[in-house]
C-alpha cells in the first residue's frame, strides 16, 4: 500500500486523532490514540534542524516508545547544538518541543564551537542511558592545542523533564588530545552502540571513528573502541588502549562505519557487530560485517567469531557492503537476524539468526532496490517474543524526481530474492521532503498491533523534521 504524505512550508500533518483515548487503553495507555494518521514534529524555535540523529526505544506491552533525538537551533546554523528526548510521540499535526513533555540538553561546549555535538545518539534497550558524542569538539577548559579532542556524553535517560546541561552527565568520555599520541580519538562517537557485552548485567559502549585518512594515508583506516561499564565512569579518558582489537588482521578500511549490540546466538549475552564497508580483497570495497560474540572479559581482542564477506558475495563488484547496519527478530523465530545494505549495488542482503560461527557469503534473503534508491537507512521492526510481526524498515530519501523520499516496509517471509517496489507498505513524503534519511520502528505506539515509523527528512532549505508514520493512519 503507497501512502502521500503531505509537505507544507513548515512541517505540519492533517490528521484525523479521533477520541483521545478509547482506541489504546488496553494496550497502549497514554501514547499514541488508534485512528492517529501520520504527524510532524515541528521546530519550537526560529531555527531549527531537528532530528539530526535518533535514536528509539520501542513501545513494549503497555509502555510507550521513547524517542531521543539531536539537532541545532537559532536563527544562524549551527548556533546552539542541542539533544531532546520524548517519553510520548506527537499525537496530532504540528506537535512541537515541549519541556513540559520533553528533556533538552545543551551543547556543553557551546562557547567552544562544539557544533558537532549530536551529530550521534546512541540509547541502551530500555532508555535509562543515553550517549552523545561531540566529535572532533574541545572541552570547557581546553586549551587552544587540545581542540578536537572529541567527547562522548552519557546521560540519566530517565531525567525529569526540563531543560539540562552537561553537569547533569552521569558520565564523561574524552579522545586523548592530537598531541597525546591517539590521533584518531578526536572522532570517538561518528557510531554508537549501548549494551551489555561483557555479561555483568551493566551497559558497556562501543564507539568508533571509521574515517581517519588524514592520518592514514592508505585509506580510512577506521578505529572502534570499547568501553565496559561505561555509566559508571565518571569522567575517563579514552586511548589506543581501550582498542577493540588489534590491527593485526583487518584492513581497517572504514572499520566501525556502523555499530549494533545485540544477542544473536540467544545466550543472553549481547554480542558486538562492526561493519567495514571498504574492505578490500577480491573485490575492491566488497565490504565486511564482524561479530565479535560476548561475554567480552578483555581487549584487545584477537579475530572475529563471525565474519559476513561481501567481497565472497559477487567478488566481480564493488558492493560497500555494511554501510548501514540493522539487528533484530525480521523474521519472527525468535533469533536476531541481520540486515546489511550494499550501496553500490542497490541491494539489501538479510543473514537469518541464528548465524554460526565462520565466514558467511550466503544471505537468507536479498531485496533489490531495482533503480528506485540505495537504501540509506534501516531498521528491523517486530518483537523476539513474536508479539509484533517482523519486518524490515528501508529508508531512501533520494527517492522521487522532486526529492519527495520513500519509507519502504518489508515483512516476513521473505523469499530468496525480492523487489523494493513489492514492499508491503510504502509512504511517499511530498515535494522536497526527503524522508527516508534515517529510519527507526517505534513498536506498536498507536496500539493496534502493527508497527509504527518515526523518520527523518529534511526540506530544500536544510530544516530538519520527525515524521511520526502510524499504522492506523495507512
């Protein structure tokens, strides 16, 4: 099914909320009302680019999704970088930021010039921490030859409402100055992952820089690092020894360009996935995906225990395999499963859980975008406990001669080889609103047992918005 969706000058939805309550006191109480069609996040301020970066805790049983997400404000960009999170998404047309039902925190270094605060955001499986990174940034009391130093934030994602600053971070995670000797630590946060890997019950952080060519000059060398217990240190400074791994084994092309922490052999234990997209062997940029298994008891770690070769794939292409990553139950057995996009291709290739140990080449399934768009985003929706229906989400925002963008839904079962333009569901942005450039499931937040969008576009002018797509309204 192919929905419109409407763009006016400044983002707002025409959306039928019907009775307040009624449809959603069973299972969903106080999100979304059934009936809800699709809604806009607007800006609350002269300016501003919202949505930046998202990250999502989908809706569970009675609980509502928490959305977190980045973005600058002021009339002059970027002026103020800032980060929010939503405990309710937006019912009706043209909801704005409230701190009544929001947490904004500001740029912590916002005399510095930390622009790139946000420009992440990662959230552990329930919401209670959050990380944002300010890469390449300078801290408070930096001096002048310790700037892009580059800076990760973990914060109480369970905060009063209100607005926030950086004395309210649970924890502080600084790169080592340039002149330190960890060149690349300046970009520590470009990807995120929050998750227990080491099996202790507590959050760990996985953080990476996949684009250090400045200081590497055979390519995007790339550096992960990883940080256990991470909410509970403080401030602590990151170095070549917090490493992931040696450098002994991988080309490093781009290593870290996508992270996920997830279970995926069902031991209860959160397992780490890296993508390397530029990783060169048979074909150049083929591209890999690596699972390092948990519980992780110390690093550096030595090789994968799995590895997915793009390159093993079609060795005849260059596919980029891995430049954007999604982990989760697509296919409804209770296994985490994972789907990796190919750009240069145009091709997405879903590996079913549980995957063995080894080398794999051989994907499950594999959805051809068939000249529509590269697939610039993902996510996989449903539940491991088989309550919601697996599905996999697609954003491409390139989609439509007028830049109208596209937000594909793919369910299960999935057939060996598939086409992008027999998506079980489609919503098409109008003119100029590239929706699609990230997308994330919500769970079920209008409680009508299907799966529910949040995505993000961006109109001409480069103003940011949250669309907010619900099943009910489709």
């Amino acid at each position: 099914m192919i929905g419109v969706l409407g763009m006016l000058a400044c983002p707002a939805w025409v959306a039928d909320t019907g009775d307040p309550r009624e449809a959603s006191e069973e299972r969903n109480e106080g999100c979304v009302p059934g009936g809800t069609g699709p809604a806009a996040l607007a800006p609350p301020f002269e300016r501003m680019d919202l949505g930046h970066a998202v990250a999502v805790v989908p809706a569970s049983g009675t609980t509502c999704p928490a959305v977190f997400a980045s973005g600058w404000i002021g009339p002059d960009y970027p002026e103020r970088p800032m980060a929010f999170w939503l405990r309710e998404p937006p019912v009706t047309d043209g909801a704005i930021i409230d701190t009544a039902t929001a947490v904004v925190v500001y740029s912590p270094n916002e005399e510095k010039g930390a622009s790139t605060f946000g420009v992440n955001v990662a959230t552990n499986a329930d919401g209670s921490l959050l990380a944002v990174p300010a890469t390449y940034s300078v801290g408070p009391d930096a001096e002048a030859d310790e700037q892009y130093r580059g800076f990760v934030y973990l914060f109480d994602g369970e905060a009063a409402e209100g607005t926030i600053d950086e004395t309210s971070a649970v924890a502080t995670l600084s790169g080592t100055p340039w002149d330190a000797g960890c060149e690349p630590c300046g970009g520590i946060g470009r990807a995120l992952a929050l998750g227990d890997v080491t099996g202790d019950g507590i959050d760990d952080l996985a953080l990476s820089a996949p684009a250090v060519t400045e200081y590497y000059p055979d390519g995007d060398r790339g550096m992960v690092w990883f940080v256990p217990g991470v909410g509970n240190r403080g401030e602590y400074d990151i170095d070549e020894n917090d490493r992931l791994i040696e450098d002994t084994f991988l080309r490093m092309e781009r290593f870290g360009q996508s992270l996920e922490i997830a279970d995926l052999n069902g031991d209860g234990v959160g397992d780490l996935v890296v993508t390397e997209p530029r990783y060169e062997d048979e074909a150049e940029w083929g591209g890999r995906v690596y699972v390092f298994a948990g519980p992780i008891s110390s690093i550096p770690l030595g090789e994968p225990d799995i590895t997915i070769d793009g390159g093993g794939i079609d060795p005849s292409k260059d596919l980029y395999f891995g430049a954007e990553l999604a982990v989760g139950d697509a296919t409804g057995d209770g296994y985490a499963d994972i789907a990796v996009s190919a750009d240069y291709d145009e091709e997405l290739y879903l590996f079913a859980g549980p995957v063995e140990s080894g080398t794999h080449v051989d994907a499950a399934a594999v959805i051809e975008a068939d000249g529509q768009a590269i697939p610039e985003s993902l996510d996989i929706a449903g539940a491991m406990d088989g309550a919601l229906p697996g599905q996999i989400v697609i954003g491409a925002h390139q989609v439509g001669e007028a830049g109208e963008g596209a937000v594909y839904l793919v369910p299960a079962p999935f057939a060996p080889r598939m086409e992008l333009a027999a998506a079980d569901a489609t919503f098409l942005g109008q003119r100029g609103s590239h929706m699609g450039s990230y997308v994330a499931s919500l769970g079920d937040a209008d409680g009508d047992g299907e799966i529910d969008i949040v995505a993000h576009g961006y109109d001409d002018s480069g103003q940011d918005s949250l669309w907010f797509l619900y099943s009910s309204g489709r």
